[in-house]
C-alpha cells in the first residue's frame, strides 16, 4: 500500500481491484490503421506480464463488419498464454462461437444493448430477436465448457434514447443470469453517459439480487466521468473493471466521444488510494507507449504523457 493513502473514504486498506483489459479488442477495432498480427500477439504477451485479471484479445465478427481484427483465430491461438489468466473474446453469433473455441478462447463476451434503438443501429435487429439469437449463443458456448459473459450495452444511458430505466437493465440482466447461465455480467457505459450516483444505485440493486454474480463495470471517459464512476462503482461494492491500455476505444455512434477509462490511470489512481490492483505499473506504461507507433497518432494517456505522480523532474537553474 502507497504511504501516501488517503484515511478514510477513499481508503483502500488492500482491498483487491480486478482490472481488465480491453484496448487489444475495444480499442483497436476503432482505428483506421490495421495493426499487424506479429505486433497485436506481442503486444497481449506483453499485457500478460502486467498481472491483469483478464485480457479481452479480440472478436470474433466478420472480418468485413471489423476489418481490423480479421486475424482474429491467429492471434488468439498464436499468444503466449499465462496459467490462471483469463483470455476473453467478444462474439456475435453461432459461427462466433465455433471460430472463438476452436482458438482456444476462455470466455466467450456477448453483447447486446439496454436500448431499443441502440441496439438497432448497433447489430441490425431488435432486442427481442437479440435475446432469442444470444441465447443459442450461451448454449453452444456451456455445451462446449467455455465461461460465458453478457456485456449490456447503454446500460447508463442512450445517445439515442437518453435515460434508460433501471428496471430495464435488471430485466436483461434477470435474463443472462437466471436464463442462460451466464458467469457474469457486465454494464456498459457505451458513450460515457453515467454519473456516479447512478452508477452507485444501480449497482446497489444488481448486487442486492445477484450477490454471487461476477460483476463487471465497463465506462467510458467520454464526459471527463470516468474515474469518478470507477470509484463509486467501488463504494457499491463493485471490484471488476474494464480499462483500455492508453485509453482507445470510443463508439461510433456518439459524434466526439473519447475512449474507454485508460487502464494505466485508472490503476495510477487506485494504487495511490491503497487498493490491490495486482498490476505491475510500470510495466503496463511500457506496453502503453507501443500504440503511438502502431495506431499512427497519440494516445489519451495522461501517465504516459506525465509521468506518475512522483515521477520528479530535475530542480530548475
């Protein structure tokens, strides 16, 4: 623990904080540029030192609908794999499902989303048929052993619809738990539009039904929000957390929006407050500043571009 924690609220005392990446799928699927496939497996093995919980590596969709990950089964199967780490893939489909076991995949991510019209404009169908269609994808992926998670997307919030009801996001998540057996859950703040109070409440109510359901929050820090949602999810008793390395990502359906909470500072952050990320820093930095270099621009990363808190500069003649 930091000497330099805080007492009181924002005190950690060694509680442990499982962040999970998802730069390597989330963030890379929104560049222009393709990163080579040798660059994307090196880069997951050097994520894997870090001590993550859980690397998201890639999706399995069609190489036309993401061009960027269309050397998906190669670099799944082609990383170095650490023992009791997690290694996820996002799928959409049956065909999904074949592609992502075959590779050798460990959790299978589907996603749907909260909002009628989101979800339209997002995968082409209503929630109804999403639902139907997703829930032969949760069955093919227990007939075959794999981990099952459901990413509920808009889950705080519609660039379309603007507020969506809590008793909806339940209602989906009732659903994934009770219906498909889903290990997990995770709630999406797709375009950056939670707010801690929010966050807290909701958080509040999924745990009161589902205490033993691996919960995991995923924001994106498109209104500056980011962090302060990280940490009342935490006072909610959440402990689960996407990030993407260098903060990537975005969604193209909200015009401006910045990429998802930057890995880096968020686990900056939680360090300095006492909490047991088990990330190696310092290593994660490292990884970080691969990007500029391959995606052909800068990154959001504030630690990248300044440097930890006591990273100390030379006094001034």
């Amino acid at each position: 623990m930091s000497p330099h924690a805080p007492q009181g609220r924002w005190q950690g005392q060694s509680r442990r904080i499982h962040m999970q990446e998802v730069g390597t799928r989330d963030g890379l699927q929104m560049e222009s540029v393709f990163v080579p496939t040798e660059e994307k497996i090196a880069l997951v093995n050097a994520l894997s030192e870090t001590g993550l919980a859980k690397i998201e590596v890639t999706s399995f969709v069609s190489p036309k609908a993401i061009p960027a990950l269309r050397d998906a089964e190669i670099v799944m199967r082609e990383i170095t794999r650490k023992p009791g780490f997690v290694y996820a893939a996002l799928v959409p489909n049956v065909r999904g499902v074949e592609r992502a076991i075959d590779a050798q995949t460990d959790e299978l991510n589907l996603v749907m989303s909260a909002s009628e019209t989101h979800n339209q404009s997002n995968l082409r169908m209503s929630r109804d048929e999403s639902f139907t269609a997703l829930s032969q994808v949760a069955q093919a992926g227990r007939q075959a052993g794999v981990s099952i998670n459901v990413s509920l997307s808009c889950s705080f919030g519609c660039p379309m619809e603007g507020d969506v009801a809590e008793q909806s996001v339940l209602d989906g998540c009732r659903r994934f738990i009770e219906e498909w057996g889903s290990h997990g859950v995770t709630l999406c703040d797709t375009t950056g539009m939670a707010y801690p109070s929010q966050v807290y409440t909701l958080i509040q109510a999924f745990r009161s039904r589902w205490p033993d359901t691996e919960l995991t929050l995923h924001f994106h820090n498109t209104r500056g929000l980011g962090l302060a949602n990280v940490l009342a999810a935490i006072d909610a008793g959440a402990d689960r957390f996407d990030s993407s390395l260098g903060g990537l990502g975005g969604c193209p359906y909200a015009p401006g929006a910045t990429g998802n909470v930057c890995s880096e500072e968020i686990v900056h952050a939680l360090e300095l407050m006492g909490y047991d990320t088990g990330v190696d820093l310092n290593a994660l930095i490292v990884a970080a500043r691969r990007l500029p270099a391959l995606i052909g621009h800068d990154i959001p990363s504030q630690i990248v571009k300044a440097g930890q808190r006591l990273d100390l500069h030379p006094k001034a003649c």
